[in-house]
C-alpha cells in the first residue's frame, strides 16, 4: 500500500500538504508534526458497531424504556453523572497532574465491582503492581469481578474485551494508548482520535460502560483534537488549586443529566472522600470582624451552597492598576468596578483591586453579583459586613439589583448554618406567599447604593 505523507496541528488536529509556520485554524505556531498514514482495511476487531435500524422508522413507533443506572454508591459522583452510569455511554474525565482522576475512577470502579458488575482497568501509565498499591491505600474491596492489565495497544484492549465482556471498562488514559496501523506517536491528534473513535465503537455495540481519562493541556483544556468532546456522552473536569486538599467534580457535558450539578470531594491520605456540607467547609475559617469578606448562596445545578468571597483594594503602587480575581470572572470584575465607580461615585478606579473565593471553587452564579460589589465597597471603605449577613442578587450597569433563581432554596442553606440576615434582591420577595422563613430576616433591595446602607 502506498504510504501517505501529511502535517498534522497537534493542537486542532488540521491537516496540510506542507509544513506551515502558524496554523490557519487555531493559529498555533509550530504545531505542525509530519505523520505518515497507511491506507488500510478496517480491521476485524474495529468493525464493531451494529446496525439496529436498517431503514428510516416513524419516531413515535420507536420504544424506548426506562434505561437502569450503574451505582457506585459516591453520591457526588452518581449526581454529576445525572443520577448514576448509563450502560453503553462514553464518559471523558480530564484535570490536571496529580488532580485525582485516576483516584476518583479507581474508587468508582471497585465500587461497581462490588455491586457485582464485571470491571476491566486498563493501566497504560501504571503497572498492575503500582495500581494495586494505590488500590489498596484507597479501598478494602476486592474480589473476583475487578480485572486489571497493563496495555496500551488498542486491538489487544479490544481483544481483552471480548474475551471478558465486562459491563464497565476504563481506560487510563487515552493519551498512551495507540493503533498500530497509525505510525504517529501515542497522545497525537491522529492516535488520539482514533483509538477513541474505535474504542467509543465497541462500547456503543456492545452495551459498555466507557471511561476515558485524559491529560489537559497548559491552557487547562483537554489534550487532543476538539473532536475528542463530541465523540463521548459525557464530558467531566476535575478541578481544585494545587495547595487545597478539596476538589470539584464539574460536567461540561452531560447527554444523559444536568451540565449543572458538582460534587465536591477531599483529597485524603486514603483517597477522596465526599463532602457532604461544602457550606460548612469554605466557612469554618472566615474572619470574624475582617472587612472585605462578604458570604454570598451560590447555586450549582439544584445544589446551594455558601462560599466566602474575599476583597482588597488598595492604593495602585505603579502607574498601572491592578484587578485581579481568583474563582471569579475577571471581565465582570472590571465590570462591576466601574458600576462603583460610575453609579456610586466611589474612588475606585485608581486602586487595586484583588478578589478570592475561599477554597478553590469558580463562581459563575451571576447571584454573587452584589456579594462582589459589597466586598469591594467594604475593603475600599474599611468597613466590616456583619458576620451574620449572607449577601445575593445580580447588578446590572445602573447599579441596580436584579432578582435570582430559586430563592428559597439559597436562603434555607444560609438559614441552616445560623446567619439571621439576608440581603436580597426587592423583586425576589413579591410573591411571599409562596417563601416565608422564620428564622432568617429578609432585608429587600433594589440597588446597591441601597444596599450600602442596609449594611
């Protein structure tokens, strides 16, 4: 067979006659690798897809039952995964080095195995020695149901699946497993999406329940060609600062559950554990009488939690100001930064502006709109919040506040772990009829300047 010769980006996967400096696509410089392709027959092992429908059917003669959930008894990871495992769905989890994955899928799939569902682990970075010693720190349950190899040859993997024909494999990670008929590396573009597509084959044929991890790049996007995301059902990211023991389990794919729901886990010595309250965690070490600290209910899919956003302002040390945030979108700090200054006619466009939310967690609730402004307003005016006020409401650019989802639920959670205040937007308590606690004091705004001087 004739050998053919092409360039391949290995950050978006286009391909060229010639090498090109900067790619066209994704204008990446140098990322053009040479990689020779082999025509070929599709092997035996890769023809796996089966076709059930063989001609064009009414949609409303097709049936489709209720299909059962693979439980693994972590109830974050059931949730995030939209209530349990859908048997023949492809899930990619990625993160960075040392984030968990490997972790968090060994503790699934032992799980699984003790439910009594047949488990296969790929290993291609660990040998089986080393993945039984990280096995035995994390778990006690073994039996006759997990089975683990180290390969990273891809027909053989297949090979092994038909020989076992488990209900859940995993494959870690695909980045170093390879086709033999693709002469480029392990982890290119070519291997990458290939050995996915021929993978993701024989689970949908075959009734599998497909775990991929995956490398990410410096970026923090997954490695390999963009593809990769649209050929799996679900798509999770593991995330969390390198410094902090606790970790977000968040879907940015979900074909079968909610794209919104998180888990929240601790890294241990004896693997992750769930957390069970976040609430109580990111607030167990907030400053009693410190200004800039502000406790905003943030909801994540149907899930509300309290999280503690921090602000500094100061006085600008260079000719150029400052904004940065942790957690929190940058552009809408600069954002809520010029309402203060513009609206609130307060000094803040020549200081520094510095925000974190405590304990490793991304804000995008636009509910932590006021929180933010309040923090800032309190470190540039140096005036404590009071430690029993939970703040919540979206600004819009004329300082006004505007209403936010599920109310109720945001202020049980803060009711919950004793805060008997709560500012809230004024369009939010309209219909009160259907919301009226006891035990928390509702304080209704309507903008922010209000606000100030509710607090």
């Amino acid at each position: 067979m004739k050998t053919k010769t092409v360039f391949v980006c290995q950050n978006c996967g286009s391909q060229s006659a010639r090498w090109v400096g900067k790619c066209p696509n994704c204008e990446e410089w140098n990322s053009y690798v040479e990689e020779s392709i082999v025509p070929r027959a599709e092997s035996a092992l890769a023809q796996t897809s089966t076709q059930t429908i063989t001609a064009p059917v009414l949609l409303k003669e097709i049936d489709v039952l209720q299909e059962k959930r693979y439980l693994t008894n972590i109830g974050e990871f059931d949730r995030v995964m939209g209530g349990g495992i859908v048997p023949g769905s492809v899930t990619l989890i990625g993160g960075d080095p040392g984030i968990g994955k490997s972790t968090i899928i060994l503790q699934a799939g032992t799980a699984l195995a003790k439910g009594g569902l047949k488990v296969l682990y790929i290993s291609g970075e660990e040998s089986v020695k080393q993945a039984k010693m990280r096995a035995e720190r994390v778990t006690n349950h073994f039996n006759d149901n997990f089975f683990i190899v180290n390969e990273i040859d891809v027909e053989t993997i297949i090979g092994f699946i038909h020989q076992l024909n488990p209900q859940v494999v995993i494959i870690d990670s695909i980045q170093v497993v390879n086709l033999a008929e693709i002469t480029s590396s392990p982890g290119s573009v070519s291997q990458v999406r290939e050995s996915a597509s021929v993978l993701t084959r024989v689970a949908k044929s075959r009734g599998i329940a497909l775990f991929l991890i995956g490398h990410v790049t410096k970026e923090g996007m997954l490695a390999g060609p963009r593809v990769l995301e649209h050929m799996v059902d679900t798509v999770l990211y593991f995330e969390g600062e390198r410094y902090s023991s606790y970790r977000v389990l968040r879907a940015n794919k979900n074909r079968f559950g909610s794209t919104n729901e998180i888990g929240v886990f601790e890294m241990t010595a004896t693997g992750l554990q769930e957390v069970l309250n976040p609430s109580e965690i990111f607030l167990c070490e907030r400053p009693q009488d410190s200004s800039g600290s502000v406790v905003v209910p943030i909801l994540e899919g149907t899930r509300p939690f309290l999280v503690e956003i921090q602000g500094l302002v100061s006085r600008s040390a260079f000719g150029m100001v400052r904004q940065k945030a942790q957690g929190f979108d940058a552009n809408r700090l600069s954002l809520l930064a010029a309402v203060l200054e513009k609206r609130l006619g307060l000094n803040i466009g020549d200081k520094d502006i510095f925000l974190n939310v405590v304990g490793g967690v991304k804000v995008i609730d636009p509910a932590a709109d006021l929180g933010v402004s309040l923090a800032m307003a309190s470190a540039l005016l140096d005036k404590v919040v009071p430690h029993d006020t939970a703040i919540l409401g979206e600004v819009g650019l004329s300082a006004e506040v505007r209403s936010v989802s599920q109310i109720a639920s945001r202020v049980n959670e803060a009711q919950k772990l004793g805060f008997t205040r709560c500012i809230v937007p004024k369009n939010n308590l309209k219909n009160k009829s259907d919301f009226n606690p006891t035990n928390i004091k509702l304080v209704p705004v309507s903008t922010v300047r209000e606000a100030l001087d509710k607090l």
